[in-house]
C-alpha cells in the first residue's frame, strides 16, 4: 500500500439543528427531541472515534433556520474542539443562512465556500461547493479531478438526469459522468439512496442523521465510507444509528363491530413496533356509517405504550348503493344529497355522512 493507511470518513447531511418539531409535539417534546438530536450527533462522533474515521463530512443543512440557539452553538464548539483527530467539513446547503465559520475558528473544522474547493487527504481529494439558492450548470463544469486520485465530491441538491432549471438545487449526473469521481455525497434527500455514477463511481444521499416527521419514515442513520489505497476506489455502507424512528402503520378497520374490536385490531398491528418509537396509526378501510371509533381514548392508550403515537381516521363508509337508491327514509335522502354534491371530495363525503349519520341515529329520525 505504498505506506498509506485506508482513510474512513462518515458521510451525513441535513442534521436540522433546532429544527421546532411542534406539529405534531408539545413544547416539551419538541425541545427533548431536539436534545436528541444533538445526542445522537455526540454518539456518532464516539462511533467515528472508535472506528478510526479520520473525516466528517456534513453535507448541507446543519441548522434549520438562521436562528440558532446557544445551547446548539456551545455543543457543536465542544463537540468538535474536543475530537482534535478528526475534521469536519462542511458543506452550505438550502437551509444553511447562518455562517458558522464566522463564529467558530477551529484548526479540524473546514468549510466549502461558493467557489469549488478541495481538501486533500493523502491520495483522496475531497471537493465540492455550496448551494443556497440552488447551482447553475456551469458549476459543475469547473469541478476537476486527478484521474489518478481517489475522489469526493460534495453537493447539496435533487439529483436529476440531466440539468434541469425547473428543479430547486438541480444536480445533473449527466455533467457529473466521466470526471473522474469515486463518490458523490449528497444531502437535501431524508432517506439513504445510492446507486452507480458511472463505471467508475456511485451517488449516495446520506438521508437525516435523526427524524423529525412523518415524511421521514423508515431507518436513518450515517454513510460510512473506506478508501483503498491499494486498489484505487472505494466503499461505503449505511449505518443505522438514530434513537427513535418515525412509523406509519396502517390498520384494516373493515371488519370491526365496535370500539373493541378496532382496539384490539390497533394493538395486534402494534406488536412488533419499538416502544421508544413515534407512531401514526391510520385506520383504512370501509366500515359501515356510525361506528364508534374513540379515536381520542385510542390516542390515551398508545401514549402509554409508546414515546409518541396518534391514531388518525383514514376509514371510507360502507354503502350499499343497490339499497340506498330505494331508501325513502330521511338517511337515505341525506346520502343521496351528500353522495351527489361534485364540489366536495371524498373523505369530506365520508366525514359528512359519518357526521350525519351519527347526528340523525342519535335524534332518532
């Protein structure tokens, strides 16, 4: 090998610091996930210094919005003054309005700026360049790489095929081809991707280091990434590391009676959720009009199950159009109204008819 050592560097994007998550959360919530999420960044600096990682790179939106708070500002200060082994660099992305190189001045944290630029690591040669209101197509012309040299490059946009002017942060693979690159770290995507460059290289987006919504579903984690000197090229792998996963669990409410019923069909499809887990549970299917649901104790139990789960009604209603064409009851009449009207869709029909169904049962009509 020449006398040179693998380099292992961690790919991550779209950390989000101090992101409010108070959609779904109370405010207390929202600042312990925040917590969390800082934690699990401290974690994978542990796990890079465990495993020899020489290099961090932050691929866009490190914080969410230009205000960031103290508390943020002194954890990222310590975080990186106190792993003097390692560098961090870090890439500007959409989100990223607040400089941090103006602030903090350390010899291990390196910044990309709107020019392309390169950091050299032996035979790697790590470049890329900032995004904040998105590349235009001659960036991509100017980023040069050594043939002979492992190569990185950093950006922070929607991969398309080719440039496309309509997409926000546009990163055409077509101008990417034949340069010469290993590897191309992505941010800007909340889920790991990956997938071949060209002969020679791959793509990958990192996705979220720790999730905030329910458009972020699924595993989150890290990108690993090992040169080899020896054969001139590269691997990588995902690493699933976040503390807590957001899941959408769907449950067929079609066959049930009662409020029992849907709650023991809720619990039986939750068996192999992790508790420490945020769960939607959306019920779906067609059921008939003026089944009780109790959406509102059905959340009261989960929140004893789970760190944070709500149960929202996705439900459609159970009509027999043969028999509802010759009702001359009151019901029947309102249904055909209901069904009838073209300027409403059809969950407002289904909350409409479910709401009126119940209204009328209850007056005894």
């Amino acid at each position: 090998k020449n006398g040179r050592k693998n380099l292992k560097i961690i790919h991550t994007a779209d950390l989000h610091f101090d992101s409010k998550m108070e959609t779904h959360f109370t405010r207390a919530m929202a600042n312990e996930r925040r917590v969390e999420m800082r934690l699990t960044f401290k974690k994978m600096v542990e796990y890079a210094n465990q495993n020899d990682v020489k290099v961090i790179l932050i691929c866009g939106d490190m914080f969410d919005t230009l205000s960031i708070s103290r508390a943020t500002k002194n954890f990222l200060f310590d975080c990186i003054s106190n792993n003097s082994n390692i560098d961090f660099i870090v890439l500007k992305g959409n989100h990223d309005e607040y400089d941090l190189s103006e602030e903090f001045n350390l010899p291990n944290l390196k910044f990309f700026t709107n020019e392309p630029s390169y950091f050299e690591y032996g035979n790697v040669v790590i470049g890329g360049i900032n995004t904040l209101k998105g590349y235009n197509l001659e960036v991509f012309e100017l980023m040069k790489f050594d043939k002979n040299k492992i190569n990185i490059l950093c950006l922070h946009g929607q991969i398309e095929n080719v440039y496309n002017p309509s997409t926000d942060y546009c990163i055409p693979l077509k101008s990417l081809r034949g340069k010469s690159i290993d590897y191309v770290a992505l941010g800007h995507i909340h889920n790991y991707a990956s997938d071949k460059l060209d002969e020679r290289g791959f793509y990958a987006y990192s996705g979220i280091l720790e999730p905030r919504g329910f458009d972020e579903c699924g595993q989150k984690g890290f990108i690993e990434i090992e040169t080899d000197d020896k054969f001139g090229g590269l691997s990588f792998k995902f690493v699933p590391f976040s503390k807590r996963r957001f899941e959408i669990v769907g449950v067929d409410i079609s066959n049930c009676q009662n409020s029992h019923d849907i709650q023991n069909a809720v619990f039986e499809s939750l068996k192999q959720e992790a508790k420490e887990n945020i769960i939607m549970v959306q019920l779906v299917g067609l059921v008939e009009s003026g089944l009780e649901k109790d959406i509102q104790y059905l959340n009261k139990l989960l929140l004893d199950d789970f760190y944070f789960a709500k149960v929202v009604d996705k439900t459609g209603i159970k009509i027999d159009f043969e028999k509802l064409k010759i009702d001359i009851s009151l019901k029947g009449q309102f249904m055909r109204l209901v069904l009838a009207d073209e300027t409403l869709s059809e969950a407002q029909k289904n909350a409409i008819i479910d709401f009126g169904i119940k209204a009328l049962t209850k007056g005894e009509f």
